[in-house]
C-alpha cells in the first residue's frame, strides 16, 4: 500500500509540472498572435494615411489643373480664394484652420508649386500632402509631380505623372 501511494504521489507531481508547461505554452502563442493581430491593425491603419495622403496630393494636382483650365496663370488676384500665397510659385490649401478642402473628412494640407508658363510651354507641378494622425501626431507626406501644356485648342494636356 505505501509504494502505490508513493506511485499517486510522483504521478501528480509530473500532472502538475505537465500542466504548468501547458498553461506556459498556450499564453505564450496568444501573446504572439496578440502581437501579430497590434502589428496587422498598425500596418492597415498605415495604408490607410498612405493612401488617404496620396489622393490629397492627387487633388492638389487636380486644383492646379482646374485653376489652368479657368485661364488663371498663378497669380494670387487670379485664382480661388482658398489658395493661400507662400511665395511666388507656390500656394498652400489646408483644412486645418480653415473652411477650405472641406471635402476632405480628416486633417489635410497641401501645397502646389508651378514651375514654367502654361501659356509659353511645359509647367511642371509640384503637388506636396500632408496628412494628419490624431491619435499619435504622426504626419504622413507624399509629393506627386505632373509635367502639363496647353494644347492648340486652349485643352490642358498631361503628359506625366510621377510619384514621388
């Protein structure tokens, strides 16, 4: 009767140890599918702002082109009144602190910057966005550059887009 007790005894010892590494494992693959599900929601949360930043500079080339369209040559007196002079060549629009861009759902800025003479040649635009993540001040930024002209019957002509 004492050695089956002994038998019970080393027999429980070796459940407890079993179950102890068992417990041990299982936590150990849910903290890694815990990481993997934080770092897919990171990566789709990062596509998100990419693309979201790229159509803001997307619309940025869109507006230089609709105010080329309209006959304006750049000048603050010609064109919309959202566009903001920085210098010379380039206007900004933002929706940050303005009515401005309130197509846009999400903090949102963009800058254009003309180079050339749309009446006399090429231009070439250079469209930068910024895009705002509220919940960590991140800033996502994307430039796209489009080379335009003036075609014989007064049509504006794309002739590349580049992404940049």
């Amino acid at each position: 009767m004492h050695k089956k007790a002994k038998y019970q005894l080393v027999e429980n010892g070796s459940i407890l140890i079993l179950s102890t590494f068992l417990i041990l494992a299982v936590t150990m693959i849910s903290v890694t599918y815990w990481k993997l599900i934080q770092m897919r929601i990171q990566m789709i949360t990062q596509n998100q702002y990419t693309t979201q930043v790229f159509y803001a500079a997307r619309a940025g080339l869109e507006d230089a082109i609709y105010e080329f369209r309209r006959g304006n040559s750049w000048d603050i007196n010609e064109v919309h009144s959202d566009w903001i002079q920085e210098d010379s060549s380039t206007f900004y629009k933002t929706n940050r602190n303005s009515s401005a861009l309130d197509y846009f759902e999400y903090p949102v800025s963009f800058s254009v910057t003309v180079l050339g003479n749309i009446n006399t040649g090429f231009v070439t635009i250079n469209a930068s966005a910024s895009v705002l993540n509220p919940e960590n001040s991140r800033i996502y930024n994307k430039t796209l550059i489009a080379s335009i002209t003036r075609s014989f019957d007064n049509e504006i002509i794309i002739h590349s887009l580049k992404d940049q």
